[in-house]
C-alpha cells in the first residue's frame, strides 16, 4: 500500500536561527521520505546534525493513507514543502 509522511527538518536559513521545517513527501517508507525532506531542506540552509533543545533534527510526525494523499493533494513521488508554520491541516 502507498502512502506518504509528513516530515518536520530543523534547519538554520542563512544568518537565522536552527528551525523546524515540514514537508510532505509523497513515499510510503519513511526512511526516505526523511532522507527526501532533508535533501530540500539542505537548500534552505544548514540542517541540524544533532537535537536542538530537545527536538530531533529529522522527524517522522505523521503517516498517510493513499485516500488521506488524495484529500490532501498529494501525489506519489511528490515532494510538497509546507514552510516554517506548524501544519495544523497536515497533521489532522
């Protein structure tokens, strides 16, 4: 069955402080869905190697069903990023 994450990445934005950034990332393993949202993140700016007052650098926060990716829009194999703002319609 194919589904898809919602990934949160903390990174630092040139000059800025380290935060998290979400991605939704249409891939049913997990492992690269995270591998996925940290290459877009790298883009971005400087992406955390280790945890930053206690949140994970990388972190799987929400599994998708195939109907759930319809709902929401996103297609397999698609990487959408969903900014700073933590993603109250993603996570529901």
């Amino acid at each position: 069955m194919a589904g898809g994450w919602l990934i949160g990445v903390m990174v630092a934005p040139r000059g800025e402080r380290m935060q998290r950034h979400y991605y939704a990332v249409g891939d049913s393993d997990r492992h690269k869905a995270e591998w996925t949202a940290v290459d877009c993140a790298i883009r971005i700016g400087d992406v955390a190697t280790s945890p930053v007052e206690g949140a994970e650098p990388v972190e799987a926060l929400r599994q998708y069903t195939p109907a759930k990716m319809a709902v929401l829009g996103l297609k397999a194999g698609e990487v959408r990023e969903l900014g700073w703002k933590h993603p109250r319609r993603w996570l529901g």
